[in-house]
C-alpha cells in the first residue's frame, strides 16, 4: 500500500498534534491546581437563624494561615433562590490556632430560606458571584443595627 499510494503507516503531524494537546490539558490542570489551592483558607457556616423578617444572624468559622485579614462573603436568598442579602465582612486574623469564629447579623429585604458562605480570601476580594438582586432592588445596607 505504501508504494502504490505513498503513504506512511504513521504521520509525524499526528504524533506532534497529539503531544500538544495532552501537554495543553497537563498544564491547564496544573494551573488550576495551584490557582485554587493557593490561599490556604479553610471555610464552614456553622449555624443561621432567621430573626426575624429583616433579620438573619450567621455563626461561621474560618481557618487560615494569614497574619493579615481575610475577607468573606456571606449571601441570603429566598425561597426562588433571589437574594435578599449580601455583606462583604473582613475577618481579623487569630493568635490562637488560627481558627475565627465569627457571628454576623445580616440585613434581609425578606425573610431568608438559605444563607451561604460564598467564599474568602486574603490581600483581595474572594472570587465569587457578585449579588443577585433583581432588577431596581438596592440592597440593605450591613450590617443590621
């Protein structure tokens, strides 16, 4: 086949095409890897409690190896999963064990049916979906005084 046709039985292009696209997909999930794991920032919502129909305080423990503070996003929504809350808290750093266990009273538009801890981060904010409001709504001002 090969005299009459004049084919090689195995390209280069295709092994050099190969080797490219299984060297892109390593290197992608190495940069995923680190990217995520890079903040050694450990996160748990302990506890929440619907106050009252403007009001939902939050228990939740932050473990982390910074000396500077770590910011958290905590978000109440309603039962269509719209938000009715949404607060930026910055976390001061612990001497003891590194563990924080903090409480906040979240201000509502409504009363809440799940409240989230979206994430933290240290030196900048925590990548995560920014509120979710609907159209025209201003959110409540935080923390509820």
């Amino acid at each position: 086949m090969r005299e009459r046709y004049g084919l090689n039985g195995r390209p280069v292009g295709r092994r050099i095409a190969v080797a490219v696209v299984v060297l892109g997909f390593v290197g992608v999930l190495i940069w995923v890897t680190i990217g995520v794991s890079s903040d050694n920032i450990q996160t748990r919502l302990i506890s929440w409690g619907v106050i009252g129909p403007d009001r939902v305080d939050i228990t939740y423990q932050v473990r982390a190896d910074a000396t500077t503070p770590i910011e958290c996003v905590l978000r109440a929504q309603d039962e269509n999963r719209i938000d009715v809350g949404y607060a930026e808290v910055i976390v001061p750093p612990s001497a003891v064990d590194d563990v924080v266990i903090s409480n906040f009273a979240l201000r509502t538009l409504a009363p809440a049916y799940t409240v989230e801890l979206l994430g933290c981060a240290t030196g900048a904010a925590p990548k995560v979906p920014p509120p979710q409001f609907p159209p025209g709504v201003v959110p409540p001002d935080q923390p509820y005084s």
